[in-house]
C-alpha cells in the first residue's frame, strides 16, 4: 500500500518537472504531458542486473559548471552565457566521484554547437588508487577527481581537443560520460557581443577672424588691453 502512494505522488510530480526542463531548453512549458506514447519511462535495474563493466553506477559527479577563466584549478566565476567579441574563452570544470575498481576510467567531454555540431571532444583517464582525496558517502568511500578544460571562442586550442569556434548564437551543451555512460550535462548560451556606444559628435568651435589692425582694436577676443594709436615718446620730458 505504501508503495502504491510513493508512486502516486511521483506521477503527480511529473508534470510541472518536465515543464520546467522544457522550459529550460527554451520551449513554452506545458501543463501536460504530450510526448509520443514512445516515450516510456522505465524502472531502474535491480541491483542483480547491474554491469559492473560500465562503472556508471559507481561514479557521483558532484560539481559541473563553465566559467570564464580557472585560477589555481578552481573557477573564478560561475557563468553561463558568453559574448562574441567580449570574451575570449569558455572553461568547464567538473568534479566526481569513483567507487574502488581496478579498471583505469576515462572520461570524455563533448561540446556540441546549438545545431548539434561536435566542436570540442576532450578525454582523460583516471586510476582510483585510495591513497588520498577520499569522501564518504552512505557508509561507502570514494576518490574524488576533478576535470577541468578550455575552449577558445576566438582561436582553436587544439589540447582541448578543439575543432570548432563557439560562434554561433544560442544554446550549447557539454556532456560528461564516464566509460561510455553519460553522467552528467551542462549548458551555456552565446549572445551577440555588446556594441560600444557610439562617439558624440564634436561642435565645430567658429574661427575668429584675423583683421590687419592693432591688437585691441575691434577685437574679437573679449577682455583685450586697449592700447594707443600715439606713439610713445623716446624721452621722458
């Protein structure tokens, strides 16, 4: 019986959640559910149907973001949406957790464009040794590990594994897999870049102008010392 009203209140939590991620994907929310009856949601596998080749069930991912720079291996911001003709590169950073095995983890980072073009795929292994950076979760301890990257927006860093510029407007995503399973997915938006203000317009100032008389005379500068036309006499009579 109390199974059968956890369940109740799950699907009565369903719909407002999948509205919210349609939301977030940029579509207009929904109040119901109007995806093809193909789209079935399945129960998770028993703990007996488990593959243990995939480790996915053994990995946590703690942090996922994308900034704009990494300082001493930490973010030094957390930003989603970047500026074409501001900024100069995106950064990702990720944190996760593995369980013991004794098989070497590679995780993959793929970015794909709005229109769902790979322009970044960056791999790395891992080795869980448990010698140090242990947590515990649950009564179960694990080694964290971190991965970080970056691309470039104006230029092609080719150790991230870069093939393509972030130059497209829109919504992009990064998906981290950890042996070949998915296990955690960010985004971010590419704006068009802020166009600088333009510059006013200097008044002309009129030019005066030069007479042939004598300083003082119809001047056009005000406040001009007067000065007279009798020329000063050589001796003091």
């Amino acid at each position: 019986m109390k199974r059968i009203i956890v369940l109740s209140m799950l699907f009565a939590l369903a719909t407002p959640v999948w509205a919210d991620l349609e939301w977030i994907t940029g579509e207009a929310p929904k109040a119901t559910n109007e995806k093809p009856a193909s789209a079935v949601v399945r129960d998770a596998p028993s703990e007996s149907e488990h593959n243990v080749t995939t480790g996915n069930q053994d990995v946590v991912v703690s942090i996922l973001t994308t900034c704009t720079n990494l300082v001493n291996n930490y973010p030094a911001d957390s930003v989603n949406y970047f500026y074409l003709g501001k900024n100069k590169q995106i950064s990702y950073y990720a944190y996760f957790l593995i369980k013991p095995s004794s098989r070497i983890h590679t995780a993959t980072v793929e970015w794909y464009s709005p229109s769902n073009v790979l322009i970044a795929k960056y791999e790395k292994d891992y080795r869980v040794s448990f010698v140090d950076r242990l947590l515990t979760i649950q009564n179960e301890t694990y080694q964290w590990f971190l991965l970080d990257m970056t691309v470039g927006m104006d230029h092609l860093i080719p150790q991230a594994g870069q093939t393509g510029l972030p130059r497209d407007l829109g919504l992009y995503t990064i998906r981290l897999s950890i042996d070949g399973q998915i296990v955690g997915n960010s985004f971010f938006y590419v704006k068009p870049g802020e166009t600088a203000p333009s510059s006013p317009v200097a008044t002309p100032v009129p030019h005066s102008t030069v007479t042939s008389e004598a300083p003082g005379v119809n001047s056009p500068l005000p406040m001009s010392t007067p000065m007279s036309k009798v020329p000063i006499p050589k001796t003091i009579q």
